[in-house]
C-alpha cells in the first residue's frame, strides 16, 4: 500500500547532467550503476554505496534536461523505490514512470534533513513524516500513468515488453484523485 | 476553426489534427500518430536490445530520420562498440542511412525536405523541439517512449497549453537568437515552461534570421517546454522555397500550413522588444543566472566553444570570422569550432569563414555533437572557464565537475577569444565588423579579403 523509506534530499533544477553524467552512457548497467549522481555536489558516494529502498526527495524541476535514459535508468539499478519533488520535468518523469518506477509531485513540500523517514501513500495520494510531522497531498497521476505503473512501466503496459526493474507500482492499490 | 471548435493555439491545431481517443478512459493523454522520428547513435542504442525481444518490425522505416552524431567517430573502444550495433540495426531495418556522419541530428532534421511545416515529429534527444522554427510540433522523449513509437507509430501526450512571445522592435546588429533565447530563459525561469508549448510570434521591423530562430526554439526545452513553435511566415515560406527547390517537399512528407486562431486562449504571454535587449551570458552552473555579458565578472578563459545544435550554424561562424578577422585568439585560450553539419562546414569551407578562423588559431573540429556533451574534442578541466554557444552550461557537461560554463552567443563567445575573458562583446567591435550582418552575415568582401592576421 505504502512506500517508506530514507529520504536522499536534492534541491531545485536538478539535471539529468548532474544526476548521471554523460561519461557514464553505456550499454552495461554496471557502468550506468556507477554514475549514480555523479555530478552531485555531496553524492560523490551514490555510484557505490547502497540505496537499497531510498526515497528521492527534492525541489521544483527534478530531472530538467537531457532526455538520455540512463539518467532514470540508474535509479532503477540503484534500488531507489520511488521520486517525490515539489515538481518534475517532463522527459524525466515519463522516462521513471516508462521504467515503473513511481514519481510523483507534492508542490507543499517542505525542506527536509537528510534521511528523514518519508511515506508515500500512494492509494490516498499523500506523502507523511513523523519527524517532522507532515501529511502533504500529491498531484493526483493521470490515469494512464497508474496503469502504467500498476504493469511495470510503458512496455508492459503496451504490451510490446516485460517491466524494467522490481514493479514497485504492482500491487499498490493507487490514488486515482477527487475527494 | 469551425464553429463547434474552440479556438486553437497552433500547437493545439498542429496535434488535434490527427490525436485520436484518450489512451486510458478519464485521461488528458491521448494516442498521436507521428510523421516523423529523430534517432541517434546514443539514444536508439538503448532501445535495440528490448526491441529485438519484442519480435516485431518497425512501423514506417522510411519516416526514421536516424543520424549518427555522438559517437561520430568514436573516442573510446565502448562507443565503437554503441556505434556499430546502431548501424547494424540501421541496415537490419532498412532504415535512410543517408544521414550517418553528416552532422548534428537536429541541424541535418531543419536542413531537410523531410522536415516540414505541421508535422508531428518526435525524436529520442532533447534538442528536438529545434524544428518548432518549422513551424512544426517537435518533441524530444527518451528511448522507452521512442521504442513504443518505433513499434506503433504513435505517441501518448498532453496536448500541451501554450505561452505567446511575441517579439517586437528592430534586432541589433550584435544581438542574436542566443541573446533572445537566453532572455526568454530569464523571464520565464528553468521550469517556468514545463508542460506547455512556447508559441513565437516574430513582429520585428525587419524580421528575426531562420538560423536565430533555430536557436530560440532550440533552447524552449531549457524553459522545460515540451515544444517551440514559430508561427509560419514569409521568411519560413523563402526558406523552405530555397531549401526544398523547386519539387517541394517529398511525397508523403507534405506537411500542413498551420497557423493559431486569432483568439486562441494562451496562459501567459510575453512581449520582448528586441531592440531593447543586450547581450546576455547564462553564469556557470544552471540556466538560473542570466546577466548582460558586460555584467558578469570578468573570469578569465581558457576554452572557447563554438558549436552545437544551439550554436554551430552558418551565422554562428560568420560572426565569429567577422570578429576574429585580422585578430588572433588570445594566448591562454583554446577555441574549438565544431560546425553544425557538413552543409554547414561546405559552406564556410566554400565562403573562406574556416580560413579566417583557422588564421586566428582556431582549432575546427568534424560536425558532430563533440564538445557540447562532454563527448570529445574540447572537454575542460577542474578549474577551466569555457565560453560557449551550446545550450547548457550545467556542473560537469563539458568534462570536469570543477569546470565553468558560460553560455552565450558566437558574437561574446568570439570576443571572449579575442579578450581571454568574458566580455560585451562591443568591447572588441569598432562598430564596423557587424554592419549588415542580418542581412547578409558574410559578404564577399569579407570573402576575399583572406584571413591573414
């Protein structure tokens, strides 16, 4: 029903240049692994630790830039179970949701410390914390992107391929808006 | 518009011509045939694998407008590796090889009769949305979209709201697209376009060059827009007349002369008086800072780009070659010229503009991407300040982390060589360099009068 997890803290207009490099295009996903926020100021670790279950939480315009695949890509292999942000970019967000890895948009959001334990209850479409207490509403997803999600990204859902990574969105019962 | 219709901003016009029914019952996204989809070596390599399992063949080859422009030539073993899968899936496909190493996808895609006013075109690149100055709805998405597509020919979009520019006044002569794309930038913020389309109305007195247009609608993506469009005109029409000659556009890529309804509803406008405007630089790091050129400190400058799909036309190097003429580059300073395509470097070659820029000290490198991605040719290091007229000066692009971007036009880029800082660049201009040069950026008195400092 819920994703729970440590919240990775980024800031406003952070592009897809600094969230994966170009250096680190490739074909093999050990090479796209590696370059995990390697433009980062302060993630010089992201390429190798683990990030098993983290929450990307961040600013307005996440991901504004390149359309390049393997910037989301790296999420994905990085263990990262879903993106919160004030606001999205476009290529972005369709590049995660095509994957089935859950992005969504909390305009409410507040600054928050690194490793804040975040929830995203994506069936009543709200984001909450203990500390600090927080119970922020999303930006209802469209319909296609809950199916979408609900098959594991675009290609399942077309039927043209399998789901790209773990399904985080599969069995989530998923906040469709209204009241 | 009929009278059942609303009225219509032209991007609304251009894809509810063909959109069929919402994708998913309650959705705003709706099913789009395509006209026509840009690939890469770079971002169609990412789709291969995962199309080959899907076991099917790809809708249209004839409307893949596929170049190689990344990795054109390769600069490491892996990349010869990326490049040569593509081309076999190229050939494997029966997809035009016709544009393999002649340039920069985006330039090769506004040089061509397949391009054309009121198409649906997306492409596996960001940059894209250049071909808006067409006239034309051109998107840029990432590969898991461009696979859907390879195989369905459609797309799944909003249609997009619309923000009006309209630009008013005279263009000065040291004024470019770049200045005026960056000034957009300024105005509207880094996301300030996200999910709308910027709709360009050109009002100058003596109208804005196509090749600053290119610039514009190149960069609406650096707004977060999902598309840029020009509204068609008389310098559209003389130069698809002069591109296209006389047989028009290909059979089958006919296109549609669209325009938006006088009272189509936008959710903002803005209205720049161009002759009012200074040269601007973008500050190293994002596209959050944007300054008059004679306002930002005065950094001094190891490396000069000059190229890009946002920076690397036929104006681009004229104006350089008219301000580095008889000059040369300033000890200390690297400046690479990467002309957009092999059109474009032909007709430098054929004009003496490389002459002029070869004389200065200039380093000129084959139309590719290069430079611009941090792919090669040109990467800086910690430390090192880079001018250039690419499109993005974000931490890390161009090489190292510690390395700075400074985005501007040719003409400050150009000045910038001449002074090893950045600078306005009529600082270095008598006043003479530039005169006419909307009119006719390279006359043939620049032509003969060689390039011999």
């Amino acid at each position: 029903m819920k994703i729970a997890g440590r919240a990775l803290i980024m800031g406003d207009n952070v592009n897809t240049d600094v969230l994966h490099p170009s250096r680190f295009f490739s074909l093999d996903d050990r090479t796209v692994r590696a370059g995990f926020l390697q433009a980062a100021a302060g993630f010089e670790q992201a390429g190798t630790s683990d990030l098993t279950g983290r929450v990307v939480v961040a600013g307005d315009n996440f991901g504004c830039g390149s359309s390049r695949e393997t910037g989301a890509r790296a999420f994905l292999l990085a263990g990262v179970q879903a993106i919160v942000a004030r606001s999205l970019a476009r290529i972005f967000s369709r590049n995660v949701r095509n994957l089935g890895l859950p992005a969504v948009e909390c305009p409410s959001l507040p600054a928050l410390a690194p490793d804040t334990e975040v929830e995203i209850d994506l069936a009543r479409g709200r984001l909450r914390a203990a500390a600090p207490a927080l119970d922020l509403p999303l930006v209802p997803l469209d319909p296609f992107w809950l199916a979408v999600l609900e098959a594991g990204g675009l290609l399942p859902f077309l039927g043209l391929g399998e789901p790209a990574g773990p399904r985080p969105g599969a069995s989530l019962p998923m906040y469709r808006g209204g009241p | 518009m009929t009278p059942e219709t609303l009225p219509e901003t032209l991007t609304e016009k251009i894809l509810r011509r063909s959109a069929a029914a919402p994708i998913v019952t309650g959705s705003e996204l709706l099913r789009i045939p395509v006209d026509l989809v840009l690939g890469h070596d770079a971002t169609i390599a990412l789709v291969i694998e995962r199309f080959k399992r899907a076991g099917r063949r790809i809708w249209d080859p004839s409307r893949c407008f596929f170049a190689a422009d990344h990795f054109a030539p390769p600069s490491t073993p892996e990349r010869a590796d990326i490049l040569r899968r593509y081309l076999a899936f190229i050939a494997d496909q029966s997809i035009p090889d016709d544009l393999v190493y002649r340039g920069i996808s985006h330039q090769l895609l506004i040089e061509d009769r397949r391009c054309q006013p009121g198409m649906v075109i997306c492409g596996a690149d960001s940059h894209t949305v250049m071909a808006g100055a067409l006239g034309c709805f051109a998107c840029g998405m990432g590969s898991t979209d461009i696979l859907a597509l390879l195989l369905t020919g459609e797309v799944i979009l909003p249609i997009p709201e619309s923000i009006r520019i309209d630009f008013e006044g005279a263009l000065p002569e040291w004024l470019f697209g770049k200045d005026l794309a960056l000034e957009i930038i300024r105005q509207l913020g880094e996301g300030g376009a996200v999910d709308r389309a910027l709709e360009y109305h050109d009002r100058t007195r003596h109208g804005l060059p196509m090749e600053s247009r290119f610039t514009i609608a190149n960069m609406a993506v650096e707004a977060g827009a999902t598309n840029g469009v020009f509204v068609p005109d008389d310098a559209l029409r003389r130069y698809l007349t002069e591109r296209d000659g006389a047989s028009g556009p290909l059979p089958g890529f006919e296109g549609a002369w669209l325009e938006p309804d006088p009272d189509a509803g936008y959710v903002r406008r803005l209205c720049i008086d161009v002759g009012e405007l200074c040269p601007l630089v973008a500050l190293p790091g994002d596209l959050s800072r944007i300054v008059p050129a004679g306002e930002a400190e005065p950094s001094s400058v190891q490396q000069v780009f000059i190229g890009s799909c946002a920076g690397g036309r036929l104006e681009d190097l004229a104006v350089a070659a008219r301000v580095l003429r008889g000059r040369r580059v300033a000890p200390g300073v690297r400046l690479v010229v990467t002309p957009a395509s092999q059109a474009v470097f032909h007709a430098c070659v054929r004009n003496g503009i490389l002459d002029v820029l070869t004389a200065a000290g200039a380093l000129v490198t084959n139309s590719s991407c290069g430079a611009c991605g941090g792919i090669d040719k040109g990467l800086i290091g910690a430390g090192e300040v880079c001018v250039s007229t690419s499109n993005r000066n974000f931490r890390g692009r161009m090489g190292s982390n510690d390395g700075l971007i400074y985005l501007a036009s040719s003409a400050t880029a150009a000045a910038a060589a001449v002074t090893g800082r950045v600078c306005d660049p009529r600082e270095v201009l008598d006043g003479q360099r530039l005169r006419g040069f909307h009119r006719e950026p390279w006359p043939a008195a620049e032509r003969t009068s060689g390039g011999a400092a």
